[in-house]
C-alpha cells in the first residue's frame, strides 16, 4: 500500500466507493461530509452550520486577522534595523539574539496558542510518556532513551493531518519549518516565517537541488542539535497530510544528521467534522473547522530517540524505526 499512495488532489473521485475508500484509505475522510468531504450532511449538521455562519464564524475571523496582523507588528519591530541572517540561499531571522529574539519567539508561542482557542481548541491533552528504553528484536537496530535534562533533539519529528499542526508546534516549541520557497515573498506569512527561521525549498526544483535541500536541513539539524540558541527544527516526514489513520512512509532527510530526533503524535479526536486536512478543500475545510464549536487535539510526546551504530550508517533505518515506533503508540 506505502508505495501505491497519491495525494489527495491525485484520487480520481470516479471510481467506485469502496474501491476508492480501500485504495487511498490515508486520505479518506469519515466524518458526516463523506469520504472527500463534498458529500451531503444531515439536517442537523446543515442548521448548525448556518447558525454558526452568523454567529461564532465572524468573531473568529476578525479576532484571528487581528492577531495575525498584531503579531506581525511584533516581528515588523524586532527586525527593523536588523539585516537577515543568510546562508546557502536561505535568509531568516532566527539566530538574531537578545531581546528581539526573545519578544519574537514569547509573543509567537502565546498568540499561537491564542489562535488555537479561537479555532475552537479550548484544551490541549498531552501525554508525555515516561523514561524507558525501547528495543526490537534485534537490539543493535531499535533503541530509545529518555529525555535527559542537559540533551537537546535536533529535529521534532511528527506525524501530519492540517495546516493548523503548525499553530500547534508554534505554540509548544516555536521551531522552524520546512516551506515553500513563494512563502518568503507573502505578505505577513513571509515575516513570521523568516522569523521561525523557516528552511526553503523549491518544490518544483530538479534532484540536485533537493539534495542539496537536504545537505541544509541536516546541517539545520545537527545545529539545533549541538547549539542550545539554534532554532530547534520541526520536520513532518511524510511529506503530506493524512486522516490520522496511517502513517505514510518517512522520507530520509530528517535523519541525515544523525542527531537524535524527538517523536510527536498528533491525533484530532471529532464527532463531526474531523479536523484533519486530507482529501478536502482547503476552503471548505477552513469553513467547516470555523464553523465547529469545539475542537479536540491530543499530543503525545515520546522519549527523544537516539539512532544506534547501524541507523546512523543507514538513514532509511532510522526513518523507518521512528516511525514504526510512532505506529505502535
């Protein structure tokens, strides 16, 4: 199945039901709006949905453009006289130190966990699970280990289902991401990435210049690693958004460095509209996610994983032991 697996804007919507739930079952959808999202919702749903359209739905978004734009004043501040870090083409804000780095990085995790209560997400449930050590079969393969207080990961790795994963992350740990290189040249977005330090990459760009993408990600990584004021990298390895069912294969780039990495399992618990981004619009899902009351996340932290002799040798290993590890929790 990980090798068939196409992103939602690939499914070709016409094939039988069943054939299409069994073949792209990642991206299915199983809330009341039906496997894509297009389908027909109950009554109820319907006059929830119109209330909600003229009630909550219009404060959401006025308080929400107003945080954005405040927060985007904060950063306008803090860089003003200040020139860009840049190195190997990518140009970020991040390792400026002092006080503006402190205003950014406080003022960013607050107001985004002030975004997330607007969305709905009133409570965050987080799990932290305790020090252990984990091994497979063949213990020279497979191993975790707690979390020391004098130990830094160099990269969070989690799983993927929304755009609104990144609001959360920017709340716990504020770290940098992996973007688009178009997002440097939004307005408001552009800042606030540069100022999580954001890593760029051409998605359009040939090989070669993905391996070299790599090269800077592992290098962002084995920093955050070994530096304490290095922006701490977030990877989604998966390289796409599902419906929290599966975990799609991991790409290597995330374990190049060989610095241990720090799992992170997100899971949006729903009734009714699942907040999972998969194989909806972008527009209706944002609607719909307005339009939901109540929002449900819960987080579970794993013990940060340190990769053996032979993962290091073989990053693919590595991938493939973190994210079996993921699976099973």
């Amino acid at each position: 199945m990980e090798s068939e697996l196409k992103h939602p804007a690939m499914i070709d919507t016409k094939l039988p039901r069943n054939e299409l739930e069994e073949k792209f079952a990642p991206f299915v959808r199983r809330d009341v709006y039906g496997p894509t999202g297009r389908g027909d919702p109950p009554l109820a749903e319907k006059v929830l949905l119109g209330l909600a359209l003229v009630t909550i739905v219009p404060v959401r978004v006025v308080v929400a453009v107003n945080m954005a734009l405040f927060y985007y004043s904060i950063c306008r501040v803090c860089t003003l006289g200040v020139e860009p870090h840049r190195e190997d083409d990518q140009e970020d804000y991040a390792h400026v130190g002092g006080w503006r780095r402190a205003v950014i990085v406080h003022s960013g995790r607050f107001l985004s966990r002030v975004m997330f209560f607007v969305l709905g997400f009133y409570w965050i449930r987080e799990r932290r699970c305790g020090p252990r050590i984990l091994k497979s079969g063949d213990d020279e393969n497979f191993g975790v280990e707690q979390l020391e207080e004098n130990e830094r990961p160099g990269a969070i790795i989690s799983n993927h289902l929304s755009y609104i994963d990144i609001l959360y992350h920017m709340s716990s740990s504020f770290p940098s991401f992996v973007a688009k290189r178009s997002v440097a040249k939004l307005p408001i977005v552009g800042l606030v990435s540069k100022c999580l330090g954001c890593i760029y990459v051409q998605r359009e760009s040939k090989a070669l210049d993905f391996r070299g993408v790599a090269g800077i990600v592992a290098k962002r990584v084995q920093e955050a690693h070994l530096n304490k004021d290095a922006p701490i990298v977030m990877l989604f390895p998966e390289g796409t958004t599902t419906n929290g069912d599966f975990l799609l294969p991991f790409k290597t780039g995330a374990f190049l460095s060989n610095a241990p990495v720090l799992p992170v399992i997100l899971r949006y618990p729903y009734e009714r509209f699942s907040p999972a981004w998969d194989s909806i619009s972008g527009v209706r899902h944002l609607i719909f996610l307005l339009c939901q009351f109540v929002n449900h996340l819960e987080v579970t932290y794993l013990p940060l994983y340190y990769p053996s002799k032979q993962e290091k040798d073989d990053p693919k290993l590595y991938a493939d032991n973190v994210r079996r590890l993921m699976a099973i929790m």
